[in-house]
C-alpha cells in the first residue's frame, strides 16, 4: 500500500483484542508459537468439490446463519437497491423512504416476475413496478398498486407484499439469513464477544468506498482457508503485501464459530517499546475477522475491506469484497491514495493472488494427486478448527 496521507485515530480495542495484542508482543522473538498444536493433520480435498457435501452446507449453514451483504451506507440515500442473487434466491437489498434496509425477494406477489433484472443491478426508485401487468410495490416491500384492481376483488393487499428475509443492521453491516419462512435474526448474539470486538470501530460512522463483485471458479472453504494462515504471506504475496508483514508472525484464536487472527506487520517491534494506550492494531499488526462461514473483515492501515463469499456449486463462488472508509474522502489526494489502494487490494491481492491460488488448487482436486489427504501443518491450526466446525455443523444438521 502507498503511504496514507494522513492516518485516523487508533480505534479503542476491547479487551479481547488487548489481550491478543500482547499475546502477539510476546510471540515476536519465540521460534515456535504457543498456539500451534501437536501435529500436523489431513484434510480430505473432497471437502472443495463434493456436489452433495455443497448441497449440504447450502441447506444447513448458508441458509440457517446470519449472513453479512455488505455495508449499509452502500445504500445511502432513501430510494436505492442492490438486486442479488443468492443461494437462488433473488434479492432486493433496499433503502425505503424512512431510511430503513430491507431485504426482500426480487420476485413478484402476482405471477413471479422478477422485479429488477440483472444480477448485481442497482438503482435508485421511489417505488418498484413489475414490468408483467404493473403491480407496484413500496421499497419496504408493501404492494402499493395494483392496475385493473376490479379483476381481484378479494385480493388481500396486505398478504402480498414481497417476501422479505429477516434482516438486521448492526454495526453499520448489513445481515439477513436467506430463509423467507424465518422471522427472526439475532446478529449479536451468533457475533458473540466479536461484537464487541466489532462496536470499537464504528463502522456505522464509515462510508461505503467502493464495491467488486465477480464470479470465481473456487469453493468457497478455500479462500477463507488462504485468510485464516499466514504461511503463505512471504511468498504468494512476495510482489505486494509481503514486505509489510513480518515472516508468518501471528496470533489468533477461535471465537464460538468465528475467529479472530493478529498478523504482525513490520512496525510491530516498536510497539514494545510503547506503553499499551500507544498498541495500534492497524498500524502495528493487521487483525482478520474471520466470521463464520463466509465473511472476512481485514483492517487495513486507514480502510477496511468485507470480502463474502457465496458460493454457487462446489467450484464457483460470488465473491463481493466491499471497502470502506472512516470518513468521505477529504481531498483529491485521499480519494486518489484510496483508489490506488483498493486497486492493489482488491485486483492485485485478492483478485491475482489469493483467489488466483484457490482456483488453481480447484483445478487440480480431482487429479487424486492429494488422495491421502492435504496436509496441514502446527501453524495451520484455524483451518483445523474452521473444517471441524462445518462438518460439525454438517453433521448435526438434521
Ligand atoms: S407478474 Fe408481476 S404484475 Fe403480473
Ligand atoms: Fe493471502
């Protein structure tokens, strides 16, 4: 990343994240961490390319969980819409006129047009019209008109508005779960202590930068596996980020679910020399929420990046990385130093390097060349957790 021209106020940290900042102080100068386990272990690649293991994880993870969409000021004047489809569901994510989001189904009430075409539409109405027979609807999801009204003399208009999921914004991010038959979301509560993690750095204050969604041919386990280690920073990352970081230095820890990881970036060695009120945890080291399943929040020097990733069959994934900043660009300079770094970022990390990798190693899964098993190694204990976590899940299901 380029220099930032001028950098924010460290955010406070909650205690968690305190006691991890010194748990990360004291694993500099140690050979060995202290949290890596016994052994190394086998990950069957079977995981990556099963249509019934993906079939699986859709019907009782994807579709039970809160799921993040993004950041809310996306959306930032009353009247604007995102159309996505996800998990086959077509979804409207709006702004009414009160200024509250919604998340309904782009699909109408009278005979299912969609409502919005395209996939990764947005736009900005006072109201939505289905371009079949006009039935028009509020961006709350209310059906507002209907033309030819005599021909549906007993249509009880309050029925059909559109199917909405249960959403939620909570720390300036926008969550639903993708099951219309639900009525209720509890972000906090599933967050857990990553709450309150999350509450320290006002992301409801940020304003939404920029926005790239684009189709990959991965599953989606393995580009959260490629965030959840550093093993490969020093190399894969050789052209870019590699030199900010210090070799595979890092510190994490599995929250219920989730996880949080430290890596430790080149300045982080004078931050022993600092009392605790001077840690800095984007300056001195660079925290990843890993929040399960598909969500990533990476806290970069003066931004901060969501990357979801959805998949769409074993191979393929929508990947939505969102970046957002601590306040709107204050002069032509920022906004320039922004876009370079959302460039490097976006296209040049992730987009060269970290899902380029996923999708080689998608190519190769079916040649049996790992039939024993990928091996994972004492430092690539979060990936461990995180498998364990969804075959559990896959497991218990029902
Ligand atoms: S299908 Fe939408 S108005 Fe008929
Ligand atoms: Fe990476």
């Amino acid at each position: 990343m380029s220099a930032a021209p001028e950098l924010p106020p460290s955010p406070p940290m909650s205690a968690d994240l305190s006691r991890l900042f010194a748990r990360m102080l004291e694993e500099i100068d140690r050979p060995e961490s202290v949290e890596w386990d016994a052994g190394e272990s086998r990950l069957d690649p079977a995981v990556y390319a099963d249509p019934g293991i993906h079939a699986r994880e859709v019907e009782r993870i994807f579709r039970r969980l809160p799921l993040c969409l993004g950041h809310a000021d996306q959306l930032r004047e009353p009247g604007s819409m995102i159309a996505r489809d996800l998990f086959g569901l077509p979804l409207l994510i709006t702004r009414d006129r009160d200024g509250e989001i919604h998340v309904l189904l782009n699909v109408c009430r009278h005979r299912g047009a969609r409502l919005l075409a395209g996939e990764e539409a947005v736009c900005s109405k006072a109201t939505l019209t289905c371009p079949y027979h006009a039935w028009t609807y509020g961006l709350d999801g209310a059906l507002r008109g209907v033309p030819g009204a005599t021909g549906f003399p007993g249509l009880d208009r309050s029925a059909h508005g559109l199917r909405r999921l249960p959403s939620a914004v909570r720390h300036g991010l926008i969550w639903a779960i993708m099951d219309p038959a639900r009525t209720e979301i509890d972000v906090a509560g599933f967050l857990g202590p990553i709450d309150t993690d999350l509450a320290g750095f006002d992301f409801g204050a940020h304003r939404f930068f920029r926005q790239h969604a684009r189709r990959r041919k991965t599953n989606w386990k393995l580009v959260m596996d490629a965030f959840q280690e550093v093993y490969h920073i020093k190399k894969l990352h050789a052209a870019t980020i590699s030199p900010f970081f210090i070799d595979t230095k890092s510190t994490g820890e599995g929250v219920g679910l989730h996880t949080r990881i430290l890596v430790g970036r080149d300045r982080l060695p004078e931050a022993k020399t600092l009392s605790p009120e001077y840690w800095d945890l984007r300056r001195h080291c660079t925290l990843t929420h890993a929040i399960f399943p598909n969500s990533l929040i990476i806290y970069h020097p003066d931004f901060t990046s969501h990357m979801g990733m959805f998949p769409a069959g074993p191979g393929e994934i929508l990947f939505v990385h969102t970046m957002f900043t601590p306040h709107e660009a204050r002069s032509e300079k920022e906004r320039a130093h922004w876009e370079r770094s959302f460039e490097l970022i976006d296209e040049g990390v992730f987009g060269a390097e970290d899902l380029f990798i996923s999708e080689q190693i998608q190519l190769g899964l079916a040649s049996g060349a790992n039939e024993g098993g990928f091996v994972l190694g004492r430092f690539e204990h979060h990936l461990r957790r995180f498998h364990g976590n969804v075959a559990a899940m896959l497991a218990e299901g029902g």
